[in-house]
C-alpha cells in the first residue's frame, strides 16, 4: 500500500514545497512518442526502498509523483500546466513503501519542454500523461561536476546489479544527526561559506541554526541573512556543486565531509545540504565551545535567582519549573537532580502567555500553553507531552 507522507497533492506537491511559479503564459508543445514500456523483471530502488520503474527499451522510468515517498518534493504550476522541478529534500524514504506498476504497457512520449531536477533540466517523459523521468539519465556520473565526488549533475547516482537484476537510484543525502545529538546542548550553529560555526547558549536544549549576514560567521538577526550564508567573495559556480563541509576549530578549520547547495529558483528559495561524515571534530568543537554542565544546585539557583518563579513540580529525578522573567513572559526549566537542565518552552518575549505543568506518568509531564492560536483561529490551549529521560541534559 502506498502511504504519502506529504499531505496535499494537489495544486502543489511536496513537503517542503516553498511557493508557487506564477506563469503568465504556457506554450503548447508537441509531444512526441519515443518508445514504449515493456515488462520487466528488474527491481528498482530509490534511496534503498523498492519503487515502481517502468522499463523503455534498457532505460528505466519512474513517475514524479512516486517520487514524492522517496525523498523528493515536486513544484506544479498553480496553473495545472505541469510539473517545474524536482528537488531531493536532503533525506531518504520517511517510512517503508513498496510500489508495484500501475500505469498499463503502453507508448512513451516526450514533452518538449524539460523538467528541472534539482535546478538541472532533464528529460520530461510523458507515462499515459504523467511525468517521469530516466533514472540512468539522472545518475550519469561520468563527466560531471560532481564526478569526484561520486555524483552526477543532479546530485545523484545509479548502480547496476545484473546477478540480482537490480537498479538502485541514489541521491544525496543529509547527514547531520550530531547536530541533534546529546553534545549538541547549550549552543546555536551558523554556516557560512561551507563552514560550520558554533555559539555557545545556555538557553539551549536543543542546537539552533542562526542566520548570518554573509559578512561574517557571527550570528545575525538583521534584514536580508539567510540560514545558509555565502559571503560577497564566494564563487557563484561553486553552488550547486558539492564542495568540501569544514568545522571551524577557531585556530583553522577541518574538513568533515560534503556540502552542496541548490541556488534559488523562481519557485522556490535555496536549498543547502550537509552530509557530516567525519563525526569527531564536529563533537570535539562543540564541547569547547559550550559552557561547562551545571550541577543541580548550580542550575536551579542559576535560574530562580534571576527569574520569577510561578509554580514547580518536582519527584525524586527531576525538578520542573515555570519562571517568567521580569517584564517578560514565561519559560519551563527541567533540572535534573543528577546534573544538568533543559528548557521546555520559552515564552519570555510574550508577556501575555500563560504556562501550567502536571505530571502524565513516570518522568514524563503535560505542558499547557495559553492563549493558543487553533488552525482556525480559535483561541485554545496547546497541550504537549515530554517523557523527560529522552531529553538532553549533558
């Protein structure tokens, strides 16, 4: 069974889909039939996870659609012409999907306008009126500007396994799990002409990506920064090429894996990849940079003699508290009674917010949130959930 993970597919595809492509005019293209689907009994893999291919004549289709549970976001027009491009979100299948065939055998066309691939016009194929596209053509490494790095012009690549008759397509594919990881506490990040920068941040239980403005690697809160920085002086053909990622060790810098980025498009911002391979500098980084881990006492008293306290629970492991800081609004503390601390929720720029918290089972306790914008623009109250051992307090 086919399980999308996108939502709506309707005036527009993909989770990630930033915008639409208003176009004011469309020419009517003749589209001419090239081939045919044929049966098959090759098994086709995008991102290791099994996909229905249809075979014209040793090439092999996929539909852009199917493409959507693979890793991949699609760009229509909001005027139903078609689709504009296919992007690779960075990461792989969200859960198992296995596609079987479902178009009949029948007459291949191409349209005669392409369709852009992560910012790269390819082959548009026409499947009974459905797009597709030719793996083998996307995964072409040979004589490309990724070729170094394994990785043909769409930031892909195909492999051939003729004793188990299987076609495995392969995108690129972030990596950046140590971002999220129990070292990553206490810290915000900036990145900044393929290299990462670490802030310390006391307020951090979870790592922050900042803006910067592209000038320096210091974070920036002005007009015009962008996540993804590149200076004045960054070379324009290096975008949309893999590049070297580097950490900054504040002496110099290190290599610890590979960047790319896909350069804005009418229809959508840019989007930048980070592939970490080499784990240990990033880690070795991040426990310089941040404040050393605060024992119980230290943190409790590191909030409460600064800041309101409203309410408290507490058990034998852990400490939960609502503070509010003076002319500001509330934030919820976790302490931990071995070391450490975690914040919950932080509310301090808005004075008119109200926060409870309750125990909901072992170590786990509901955060109520008031007043709540609902999705209809009633007002309500946001209920959340944390089983507090799964948190980070190193």
């Amino acid at each position: 069974m086919r399980k999308g993970w996108h939502g709506m597919k309707g005036r527009w595809l993909g989770g990630w889909c930033l915008g639409f492509c208003l176009l004011l005019s469309f020419p009517v293209w003749a589209n001419q039939v090239v081939g045919r689907t044929y049966e098959t009994d090759i098994q086709t893999k995008v991102n290791g996870v099994p996909i229905a291919g249809y075979n014209m004549g040793g090439k092999t289709l996929v539909l852009a659609e199917d493409l959507l549970d693979y890793g991949f976001s699609c760009w229509i027009s909001v005027k139903g012409e078609g689709i504009l491009e296919i992007a690779s979100t960075g990461y792989g299948p969200s859960q198992d999907v296995e596609q079987e065939a479902k178009l009949p055998l029948g007459p291949v066309e191409v349209a005669d306008d392409p369709v852009s691939f992560n910012g790269v016009p390819v082959t548009k194929y026409l499947l009974q009126g459905q797009v597709a596209v030719c793996l083998e053509e996307l995964g072409e490494v040979a004589g490309s500007k990724n070729e170094a790095y394994g990785y043909s012009n769409y930031l892909a690549k195909t492999n051939w396994d003729g004793e188990k008759r299987e076609l495995s397509f392969d995108s690129f594919l972030s990596q950046t799990a140590v971002l999220q990881g129990p070292e990553a506490t206490r810290l915000d990040y900036t990145f900044l002409d393929d290299t990462l920068y670490f802030w310390p941040n006391d307020l951090r239980y979870r790592m922050a990506l900042l803006p910067s403005d592209g000038s320096n690697p210091q974070p920036s809160q002005g007009e015009g920064t962008q996540s993804y920085a590149f200076s004045a002086s960054y070379p324009k053909e290096k975008q949309g090429t893999i590049q070297p990622l580097w950490v900054s060790t504040g002496e110099g810098k290190e290599a610890v894996g590979q960047t790319v980025t896909l350069p804005a498009t009418p229809w959508r911002s840019a989007l930048t990849y980070l592939s970490i391979v080499e784990t240990e500098p990033v880690v070795a980084q991040m426990q310089k940079v941040r404040t050393p881990q605060k024992s119980y006492a230290e943190a409790y008293a590191f909030f409460t003699k600064t800041d309101q306290l409203e309410s408290q629970i507490e058990n034998e492991a852990y400490t939960v508290c609502v503070l509010r800081e003076e002319n500001g609004g509330p934030f919820v503390v976790v302490f931990a009674k071995e070391g450490g601390y975690v914040v919950l929720e932080d509310q301090r720029d808005n004075r008119e917010k109200t926060i409870t918290v309750a125990w909901n089972g072992e170590n786990a306790v509901d955060l109520k949130l008031s007043p709540f914008a609902g999705p209809h623009g009633d007002v309500t109250t946001m209920v959340t959930n944390w089983v507090l051992p799964q948190l980070h307090f190193r």
